[in-house]
C-alpha cells in the first residue's frame, strides 16, 4: 500500500513542534518581522491522489495554526501501527514558513509522548521528502521500527514529533574536568583531530576505541580509550566490564571498572579515559601490543 493511502481521517492526535530555522539549515535566508504565516499545502510531486484524499489533505492543512517567520515545523497528525511488522507509521506535516524552497537532509527525530517522554528515535533522510516550496506543509509517514522504539506502546494523544537538533552539530570531543586541567593546548588538538577522523557513529550506538596503552613501571597496564556517544542525550557510567586482547587475539587482562563519580559522555560526544589494569587482573605476561583492542566482554550482564 502507498504510504499516501494511510492519510483517511480528518482528527489529529499530534501536536506541533517549531525550532528556528537557523537551527538546522546552514544557509537559509531570514526575514524580518514578526506576522503569522499561513502554510499552503504542499504534495510530494510523485503522489497521485483521487479526489477524496486531496480533501482530506487540504482539510488538515487548512486547520494548522500558522508559524512566525524562519521557523521549520513538525505537525502531527495521527499514528498507524503496522501490524506485519510492528513499524510506528507516524504521519505529519512537514512545514516551512521561509520565503524560499529548502531542502533538508538527514536529521534524528524523535517520536516523544504526552508525558514528555521519548517514545522512539530514528535517522530519517528528509532529501525523500523532496524540495519542500516556500511557505508550505507537506504531508509524510515517517517510518520508526521495531528497533527504533523506546516505550512498549505508541502514543495516542498530545504526542509530537520533534528535531533532534542535537544530531546537526558535529560530533566532537568533550575533555573530562581532569583533563581539562592537565592536558596542554597541543595535545588536547591532537586528540580532536583523531576523533574527528573516527567512523561515524549510527544514532544511539556507544562504543570505545582504545588510542595509547603502558605497561606501567609496577607492573599494572594502563589503557587509554575514547567513549563514543552517539546517544541524543548524555551518557552515564558507573560501572564498566573491559576485556583486553593484544595483537595474537589473547585475552591480557579483564576486570570490572566501578566510576565514582560517574564518567559522563555528553550528547554526540567522545570522552577520553585512562583504565588502569593492576597485576592481580593481568592474564598474559609479554602481550604484543603492536595491535590491541579494548572491548566488553562478550558474556558481560551490564
């Protein structure tokens, strides 16, 4: 079935979410004032419509509340579950009040309920979309499944469908306060440039990508490690399980890290951090660290 087919009611259930424009476009050109914008409707240009669902289309849009200058805009409108798959189709008007045609690309949107509470998350490409027309609405299902769900039910009223404006800025290196304090200028450039050149991480992955190892004069064995947050919010760890393997594919050492206080990882952020293995937890005496690596156990509970 097309995607268009699911809009037939004329009810929203959803509510609107606004950022400013500037929040998630580089180059859009804004305009002064501050009058209400109409949005006029707006239909994907590969959509054929019989008559019936263009009514339902213009009755929707004609009952949107209209924006203030330089906003883009989410309006929800209903949700359908997919019974074959369990996927949350979620349907909304995608709105602009620029006075130029925009085109976005790929953003995190998150499905969030009454409460407040994120109910599902996702990276959606919004070039599919097409070039939205000035001051316009255009109608979409965007599409979360299975695995993109948070909460165990969808939301059925006063949910809204918002940006992650988080997820447009760069990801970048954030220093813990102690670091902060001891690293100099030089090295603390040398560290971003290496994040920087680091895989992208998907959307609410986490991952640790080890970068120096010491065996230290006492023995103990000392691992640095960036903490990769690819969450839209901050992360934060009490307790961590590190294995350690050397470039044989032996294990060195593994034992449990407790944090306190806390390491935290801030939203679309790498954290460096020094683990240090003592000798009670060294497995292999002469690792060859030529190549290592620094994982979770496989068989870890946490």
């Amino acid at each position: 079935m097309k995607l268009f087919n699911l809009f037939k009611k004329t009810e929203k259930t959803g509510l609107d979410s606004t950022v400013e424009s500037n929040e998630i476009l580089e180059n859009a050109q804004s305009s002064s004032g501050n009058e209400d914008i109409e949005t006029a409707l707006s239909l994907h240009p590969q959509w054929n419509l019989t008559q019936e669902q263009e009514y339902v289309f213009r009755f929707l849009a004609n009952e949107l509340e209209p924006l203030k200058p330089n906003q883009i805009s989410l309006s929800g409108i209903d949700i359908d579950l997919e019974p074959a798959n369990g996927s949350w189709l979620v349907k909304a008007f995608f709105r602009s009040s620029l006075d130029q045609a925009i085109a976005v690309g790929s953003i995190e949107l998150l499905l969030i309920d009454e409460e407040g509470n994120t109910a599902a998350s996702a990276e959606f490409d919004l070039n599919e979309l097409g070039e939205i027309p000035a001051r316009s609405a255009r109608p979409w299902v965007f599409v979360f499944e299975k695995n993109d769900q948070l909460a165990e039910e969808l939301p059925t009223e006063n949910w809204k469908l918002a940006f992650n404006v988080h997820s447009m800025m760069p990801h970048q290196l954030e220093l813990a306060p102690s670091w902060e304090e001891q690293l100099p200028a030089e090295q603390k450039e040398a560290l971003a440039e290496v994040v920087a050149g680091l895989p992208k991480l998907k959307p609410r992955e986490v991952n640790i990508a080890g970068f120096q190892i010491q065996k230290q004069e006492d023995g103990n064995i000392a691992a640095s490690v960036f903490v990769r947050n690819g969450h839209s919010k901050q992360i934060n760890i009490e307790k961590l399980p590190l294995e350690l393997i050397d470039a044989t594919g032996e294990l060195v050492a593994r034992g449990t890290f407790e944090l306190n206080p806390a390491l935290s990882v801030k939203a679309n952020s790498t954290t460096p951090w020094t683990f240090i293995y003592p000798t009670e937890l060294i497995k292999k005496d002469e690792p060859d660290f030529s190549r290592w690596t620094i994982r979770v156990p496989q068989d870890s509970t946490n």
